[in-house]
C-alpha cells in the first residue's frame, strides 16, 4: 500500500498536518492537493484541536508546486485543474476555524511560499529561504502570490521576490514581515508547538470569532464569514431552539429576548 501524501495527526489540543513527499522536497502535484485538503477537512472538523500546525516531512517544507505535473497541461487545464483548483485548497487552509502554523525547516519557494502564506503564523528555523522565483521559468505565482501575499506582505516585499527575484532568508524574511518568529536549525517544530499550546490556552470560541473578524478586516473573507458570525451568535441564544421546537410541534415560536 502506497504511503499517504499528507496526513493528519493529533497532540492533545494540536492538530499536525505533515506533506510526505521528501523526495521532491514536498513539491505538489494534484494528488498532493487533493490529500491536503481531505486532511485540512479532517482538522477543521476534528473535536477539541484548536490549533493547526503545517509541516513538511525531509529537508524541505514545501519546494511549490511540481512543474512535471503542470507543465504538460493544456492551456485550459492549467487554469482550471491546477490554478483554480490550487487556490480552492489553498482558501481550506486560509479559512480554517483554527489558527494555523506554517513549519517552515525547509525552503519555502513559490507555492512553498504561497501555502505559508495562507496560514495564520510562519515559524522559520534560520537556514530557510523564502521567495517567489515563478517568473524566472516565465510562470507567474498563480495561488495567490501575488494577491493573499500582497495583504499579508506588502505589496513591495512581493516586488521584490516575484520581479526582481531576490530569496530571503529567515533572518530577513523576520523583519520584512513574512515570517514571525526565526529559530536555530531542528528546533522549528518544538517552538510551532509551544505557541500552539500557548494559543490553545485561549477561549476557543473568542479565537475562532477573532480570526474570522480578521479575515473580514484583511479581505480574506468577506460574506460567508460575516454570516457565520451572526448564525453562530444567533445559535447561543434561544432563538434557535425556540424556533426549531415550534417548526417541529407546528406551532408559534415563542422568542424571548435572551
């Protein structure tokens, strides 16, 4: 039986999702977009994790996007099976309930950098380089490279990647921004953990409201986090239950202010 491409674990109130494709430094390819997002589906509804760390197995966290599995697409196929479906697993990840951890022990380029920037923190250990290096090949960053790095970056911070392809490291990608926090080499998971633990100490729903009043802020989300705020406000109070109960008996529903 063939090893799984990405999976999740838990640790108490941590939930790990690990790319396992080391021999090509986690590169992804369709099947790896599909694993990742069975895997993100089975954090979001797991019960009791409240934070979400994203690792890659081997030296590299995740080297972007594998060109053999895109380069001999057709024109419409890479826009839809590899663009546009990229970016739906990319938003699962940026629109987890959980706050979430980019693990970064390894490279992060392209894609790389791209699915990083779709978690909510990025932990770097200090030999990591991060860029966008897509137009170098004569591609351009297509999982939002140039639009979610832009509102978590700075639109300059991705000039200079994406046009005039420069790689940071860690040391520099801290103070421009991209990553938050920089430790020594074979200590990144243990620091992603203890802030997750830290983060996990906080009241979940508080957390969760917070991060989606954020998303609404930073134009990650818009419409459906709005009305997941409201319905889950609406869902605490007696409203719901009232309403329910008079549907299923057939009668008026009485509501009380509280």
């Amino acid at each position: 039986m063939a090893e799984p491409l990405v999976t999740f674990e838990t640790d108490g109130a941590i939930g790990i999702v690990t790319l396992r494709r080391p021999e090509k430094f986690n590169a992804l390819d369709i099947p790896m977009l599909r694993a990742l997002e069975v895997a993100l589906d089975d954090a979001e509804a797991a019960d009791g994790i409240r934070v979400v760390l994203l690792c890659g197995e081997g030296k590299g966290f995740c080297a972007g996007g594998d060109v053999e599995a895109w380069a001999a697409m057709s024109a419409a196929d890479f826009q839809v099976q590899w663009v546009r479906y990229g970016h739906r697993v990319f938003d699962r990840l940026a629109r987890l309930r959980q706050p979430t951890i980019a693990v970064l022990s390894g490279h992060a380029l392209g894609g790389g950098l791209e699915l990083a920037a779709a978690c909510d923190f990025r932990v770097a250990e200090a030999q990591v380089k991060l860029g966008f290096p897509e137009t170098s090949i004569g591609v351009v960053p297509g999982w939002s490279g140039t639009q979610r790095a832009v509102r978590r970056f700075g639109a300059q911070t991705v000039r200079r990647m994406a046009l005039g392809g420069e790689v940071f490291l860690a040391s520099e990608a801290l103070a421009l921004g991209v990553v938050d926090r920089v430790v020594e080499a074979g200590k990144g998971y243990a620091e992603a953990k203890a802030w997750g633990k830290k983060i996990a100490e906080r009241g979940p729903l508080a957390t969760e409201a917070a991060k989606l009043m954020i998303a609404i802020a930073e134009g990650e989300e818009n419409a459906a986090a709005t009305e997941a705020l409201a319905s889950g406000f609406i869902a605490l109070t007696g409203d719901l239950k009232a309403g329910v109960d008079a549907f299923k008996t057939k009668q008026k529903p009485a509501f009380s202010r509280f």
